[in-house]
C-alpha cells in the first residue's frame, strides 16, 4: 500500500478518535523506490503517509499527527537538516521524533550535525527491514501509550466536570430548597393561621402538635396549652361554647370539623377563629388524627359588620327619605294653605295668632324632615370654605348660655387657620346636636371639647375615605359613655337613650348624614365610664382656593306680566294649593292630575303653555320625562319641577335650564322661580301669543 501527500485524510489530533484510526508516521525521501520500500517494510505497524521534498513534510505535519519521522538527509531545494530545524523550531511539532536517513556521510561530523537539529536516531541504507522496523515500533507503541493517557485523562476530566456539575446542581437545589423552606416558614409565621394536629379521642380537647405563629395568633405559648389541656375549652366565648361542643362531637360522625366561634386571648380580647380539620386514616382505614387549621377571621367579621351596618343604615336612609318625600307633601300642602288664608282671608288679631300658631308647628315638622333628609343623605346642601376657627366662634356663642353652669365648652382654635368644604349652616346644626349630646351625658357637670386636626390620608388608610387632605372637628366629653353593645345603633334615627320627650333620637344620626354627604365620615369613640369622642372628618379646602374671588351673582328677573301656567300633581291637597298661589301671582293656571293630559293639550295647541310646573315623581310618567316630551312639541317651553325629594341630584336626567324648586315652598319662592325660567327661554313677541282669559 501506497500512500502519497495528496492522499491525506486525516485532521489534527481529532482523528485519533475516529472509529478504525491507526498512529500514522511520515516517510520523506526524494527516491520512489526508497519511499516504496520503506512504506512496505513498515505498512503493517502503522499508517504510512509519503513526501518527497521538505516543503510537502511541513505540509502533512500541518494536516496530522505522526508518532515519528523518517527523514532522508539530502534532498533537493531544501535537505533533511533544515527541514528538521524548522520542524523543531514549530510547537506542534517539535517533539515528533526524527529518524534520519543517509545512504553516506557515515562520519561522526554528520551524525553529530543530525542529532544536533533533533535526531533521535541515524539509520544508514541499505535500511535492513527488521532494524527498521523495530526502531519504529518503539516510536508507534510510546505514541500510542501517550494517546491512551491523553484519552484516559480527558476521560477522567470529563468524568470529573461531571461529577463538578452534578454536585454543583445538588447545592444549586438544597440552596433552593432551603430559601423556599425559609420562605415557606416567613409566609406562615406571618399569616394569621395555625396548623395543628390533634389525637382522635382527646380529653379535653387540646392539639398535640402546632405550626405557624401560635403565640401571635392567641398571646399564648403551646407550652401553655400543653400544661393546661382545659384552657382552649375554658377560654371559649360562653355564648359559643356549646355550639362548638356540639360541633367537635359531630366530627367523629362525618370525619370533618368546620365551626366559627369566639376566643379569648392572653389579652382578654375576643378574636373570631375558623377552626377546620379532617380525619386522617392509616393503610387500614382506621382513623390516626385529626390534621386542622386555625384561622384568625376577626379582621374579616369587623368587615362584615362594617358592610351589614352600612346596609342597615342605606336601608333605613332610604326609607326615611320615602317618609321624608311623603312629609313634604303633607307639609306643602299646610304651609301653603296657611300662606292662602293670610293673603285671602282677614284676620283678627286672635284668629292671626292662631295660624302663626299652625304655621310655627308645620315648620318644625319641616325642620323635623330635614333632619330627617340630612340622614339618608338627601338635603340639599350649598357647600362652600367654612373656617373652622370662626365656626368654633359662632357654636360657642351660641350655646354659651344653654349649656348650663355645670358644664364648660372649651373650643381649642388650630393655630393656623382651616377651612372645610361643607354647608356651614348644617356643620353648625351637627356640632351644636354633638354638644347638647355631650352635655347630656354629663349630668354632673363637665368639660366639653371643641377641637380641630389636620390630617392626610393615603389611598385605603381610612375606610369609607379617599386619598387627599382633611379636618377632623372632634367634639369630647367626660361623661357616662356609650355601652358597646349600644354604638351600632346610636346612629340610627329616632334611637335615644334619653328620656321619653327629652330627646328625637335625630342628632347624631343627622350628623352621621351630613357628613356622608358632604364628602367625609363620621366616627364615634367611647369608653364606659371615661367619656365619648364624635368626630366629623370633612375635606379640606386648598390655602389658593380659600380666598378666590366670588362667582358674579347673577341680576334677578324682572317679570310681572301674566303667563299661562300649566300645573301637574298627583297629590290633589299640593295641586289645589300651589294652583292657589299661582292664580294669587297673576297667572292663568290650567291644573291637572295626570301627565299624559298635558301632552293632549300641547299636541292639541303647541303655544297654550308659557311655563310648565310639574311634579317629580307621579305614576306612569315622570316630570323629566314630560318635559323632554313636551319640549318635541313646544322647544322653548319654560319648565319647572317640584319634588318632595330635598336631593336635587336625584332629580335626572333633566336639561340644565329645568330648575327644581323643593317641597314645601312659599308664594315667594314659586313666583321668583318662574320668572327665573321664564326670563331665560322667554319667546320673541311673534312667537308668543296673547294669554286667553280663563283657565
């Protein structure tokens, strides 16, 4: 076998791993038949590659690795010695062994030369076969003994990175493991939650096992329960002791525990638990333990109690607005009749007194109905900058001679002024309920406090408030206090601890409304025996806006001239009397019962109405939806609604020029408030016909 430079296949040192590879050495020599023997002598020990000149060895040992070279000393262009020098001077091949061979030259001169550029032999030609031969074996076996320690130890390396990754891995994961333990154990610890593990037939009751925050969660350490296996039975609210009793004996029967109850902490507080377990069983199905959970829910009762007493209070604000709405009709309908008696009917002086008499009830009633609107948030209120340090003034004075001797009103004026966004009129009405309160509740005598805070709050720190700043007017006493099972109720109106005729039961209750209502809250704070404090958190006005100049106010209508009035209300007695007032006003007044009947008459003649007055809520159709209607048939129709309901806000969807004018109302109030609508959608003199005599 022959083998030439152009017949090389093999590639660096990565061909000794190739499947069928064997050590290969180089012959270079000039002579065929030189290269032809010595190929032959040597082919069965190893892979012969052939090169002819130096310049084609440099050429093969940049393409493979060679266990040893056979290099002939004189060749042409460059000889045997200078093609060992550069080989040596080459790092990758600078420890490939150099067999040089020389037909002449048999002198020491030349064989010291030779092992001087690197030699490790000096063979002579004739080469004799088995000479040959076993020098190169020598070279095969140490290079292939070379390679096998290289392949050995890139095994044992590969072997070893692994065993590196692997154990790195391991470490990577225990770390992990323990960082998710860790985690694991800060979540529970922070959680208001207890797992425990309790024997099937214990008596009394008592966990032999606890995980989580346990002295967190009850004040108490396991310890304690273990040495005292009674205390979670004892320490049981009493009013659900025998429920959960009833409960833990059940649990045998269905293998599970699921009961909410009361407990007392090492405080003395109650806290609300949710006490859940099951029944674990072994192999054999017979039952092992209980394994449970216990869950401290007392933030999410005082929720619901929050939320039951919110509905509470909207259901009962609502119907107290319904009564309201109905009072007010009752009310229009007095108020306005005794306005007909005094302009119709002459009176003597008795006679006079009398109804100034009647007419001073119905307005207390009215008063009563505002009180009653201001509770379920449906008065109407004119907010604007009060300052708190005047307000504490004007309250002061007052009540300085109602409250008695025994009792001093002690306003703590801020330092730097204040002012709330409220309806001043009705914050001076709630503090002045909140004080008669506190005196109230001092019979012998004490101090009433007056203060005010400022107070920033961000988004979910109070409940019922949003973000942003507020003035918190407090109002303190040092009297009797509110028992606890009692501060649920005090907002409600008409409750009143008080006396049978000494109190309505409407003060804190319409302070609770106002405040609601204007955009803050109310809170009440009291301990038997030390004193109560109320406080009304209401927004603050910003300093820039405190003094900005007022709105321009606008002219007042001068409009005396008779109008055609039609007047719809389902109510006879207010129908009867406001038609009264307006026939009184000058107008021609067309009164009916029913809303549909003013749509016949405007389809009928478009221009028989100069102002509409219409009540809010009648059946079938409602005064919003009348006008729209009628203003399809006559644009520029003037429109006023009256309502019972003090929440113009509820009044809707109405056009912006449609005013509201609020049950009960005087002859005045009517008269300026249809010649404000008339004045502001008054038609041209071509449009508007002559009125018609009679109606």
């Amino acid at each position: 076998m022959r083998t030439s430079s152009a017949d090389v296949r093999a590639s660096g040192p990565a061909a000794s791993a190739e499947p069928g590879w064997r050590t290969r050495v180089l012959i270079v020599d000039d002579d065929d038949r030189n290269l032809l023997a010595t190929q032959t002598v040597l082919e069965d020990i190893a892979d012969v590659v052939t090169a002819r000149s130096g310049d084609e060895a440099l050429r093969c040992l940049l393409k493979d690795e060679f266990a040893v070279i056979l290099l002939d000393v004189y060749m042409p262009d460059m000889d045997g010695y200078e093609t060992a020098q550069i080989i040596r001077q080459r790092e990758q091949t600078k420890r490939i062994p150099i067999i040089f061979l020389s037909a002449v030259n048999k002198e020491s001169e030349h064989l010291l030369r030779g092992y001087s550029m690197g030699a490790v032999d000096y063979v002579f030609k004739p080469v004799e076969p088995v000479f040959l031969r076993s020098k190169v074996a020598v070279f095969v076996d140490l290079f292939n003994m070379r390679k096998e320690v290289q392949r050995k130890a890139r095994h044992e390396q590969l072997l070893l990175d692994v065993n590196l990754r692997a154990n790195a891995e391991r470490l990577r994961i225990e770390q992990e493991l323990r960082l998710a333990e860790q985690r694991q154990a800060a979540i529970i610890q922070s959680l208001p939650i207890v797992f425990y593990l309790e024997a099937i037939a214990a008596d009394p009751r008592a966990p032999q096992f606890v995980s989580g925050n346990f002295h967190a969660l009850t004040g108490y350490q396991f310890e304690d329960v273990q040495a005292q296996p009674g205390l979670w039975m004892e320490r049981l609210h009493p009013e659900d002791r025998q429920r959960v009793t009833a409960a833990i004996a059940a649990r045998a029967d269905g293998g599970a525990l699921g009961v909410e109850y009361r407990w007392m902490c090492a405080d003395g507080a109650y806290k609300h638990f949710l006490d859940q377990a099951v029944m674990l069983r072994g192999d054999d199905g017979a039952p092992m333990e209980y394994a449970g959970t216990l869950l401290d829910i007392s933030e999410r009762k005082e929720l619901e109690n929050q939320l039951t007493h919110a509905r509470k209070m909207d259901a009962i604000g609502k119907l107290t607005g319904g009564i309201a709405h109905d009072f007010n009709n009752l009310l229009a309908s007095v108020l306005g009749g005794l306005s007909l008696i005094e302009r119709r009917v002459p009176l003597d002086a008795e006679q006079a007194k009398i109804v100034a008499l009647t007419r001073r009830t119905a307005e207390q009633g009215s008063d009563l109905v505002g009180r009653l609107l201001a509770f379920a948030r449906r008065q109407h209120l004119t907010p604007g900058p009060v300052d708190t340090a005047e307000l504490f003034a004007a309250v002061s004075n007052l009540l300085a001679h109602t409250l008695g001797g025994l009792v001093e009103l002690r306003a703590e004026t801020p330092a730097k002024s204040a002012h709330v966004f409220a309806d001043r009129s009705q914050l001076e009405l709630a503090l002045m309920n909140l004080i008669i309160n506190a005196r109230d509740a001092m019979p012998d005598g004490g101090v009433i406090t007056l203060s005010a805070s400022d107070r920033t709050l961000s988004p979910g720190e109070e409940k019922g408030l949003s973000a942003g700043q507020y003035i918190v007017i407090a109002v303190s006493d040092s009297g009797v206090g509110i028992p606890p099972e009692l501060m649920e109720r005090v907002l409600e109106p008409f409750f009143t601890t008080k006396d049978v005729g000494k109190g309505t039961g409407l003060g804190l209750s319409m302070a609770y409304g106002f405040a609601h209502q204007s955009g803050g809250v109310m809170r009440i704070d009291s301990t038997v025996g030390v004193g109560t404090r109320a406080e009304i958190w209401l927004p603050r006005v910003p300093d820039r806006l405190v003094h900005a100049p007022p709105a321009e106010p606008k002219a007042p209508s001068a409009l005396s001239r008779s109008l055609r009035v039609i007047l719809v209300d389902d109510h006879e007695a207010v129908r009867r009397t406001t038609a009264a007032m307006l026939v009184d006003l000058g107008h021609v007044v067309t009164d009916v019962a029913d809303a549909h009947e003013v749509l016949r008459l405007l389809q009928t003649d478009p221009h028989c109405c100069d102002v509409l007055v219409s009540d809010y809520a009648m059946p079938g159709l409602s005064g919003v939806e009348l006008i729209r209607r009628g203003r399809t048939l006559q644009p520029k129709l003037a429109a006023i609604i009256i309502t019972g309901y003090a929440d113009t806000q509820s009044v809707t969807p109405r056009a912006d020029d449609v005013l509201i004018l609020p049950k009960p109302f005087t002859s005045d109030d009517l008269g300026n408030a249809i010649d404000s609508v008339f004045g502001a959608l008054a038609p041209t003199p071509e449009e508007r016909p002559m009125p018609a005599v009679g109606g």
